[in-house]
C-alpha cells in the first residue's frame, strides 16, 4: 500500500482512484490488525472483554472498508478500459 501511497499522480481521475483505492485498503488492513490484536488478548481472562469490543469495532470497519474497496476494483476496471492499460 505505501507503494500506491507514493506513486505520483496528474490526472484527477487517477488521483482519485488513488484515493478511493489506499482509503479502502488501508481501512481493511487496519481492522485485519485489529483483529489479530483481539485474537492474542484472548489469551488471558483479562482480555476476553476488550478483545470483544476489538473485534466488534474491526468488523465495523471491516464492513466500511467493503464497499470501497468494491469502488475501487470497479474503478479500476473503467480506468483500465479507458486508458487501455
């Protein structure tokens, strides 16, 4: 993703496919992490109720980052089309 993050952009159509593309991406890596972190508090009695709240919230963004991610594939395809890349 930092790849994407750091490729140059001139053309306002790319760019915000660039955007749409490292929002969408980023926000689902972000909740996988969280999700990882959640399942390694489960190891203590502790944890078991903040690993919850975790793991309530990653899905939450998981299922934000869905559609944009959808936007961006689609997105990808039209621009691929238009530009014959």
């Amino acid at each position: 993703m930092d790849a994407l993050k750091a490729v140059q952009c001139e053309n306002a159509e790319l760019c915000e496919l660039q955007r749409t593309c490292v929002e969408g991406f980023g926000q689902h890596v972000f909740a996988l992490a969280e999700t990882t972190r959640a399942k390694s508090l489960l190891t203590t009695p502790e944890g078991k109720a903040e690993a919850a709240r975790i793991l309530d919230f990653a899905q939450s963004e998981l299922a934000q980052a869905a559609p944009k991610l959808n936007h961006c594939a689609e997105a990808q395809g039209v621009t691929k089309r238009k530009y014959k890349l």
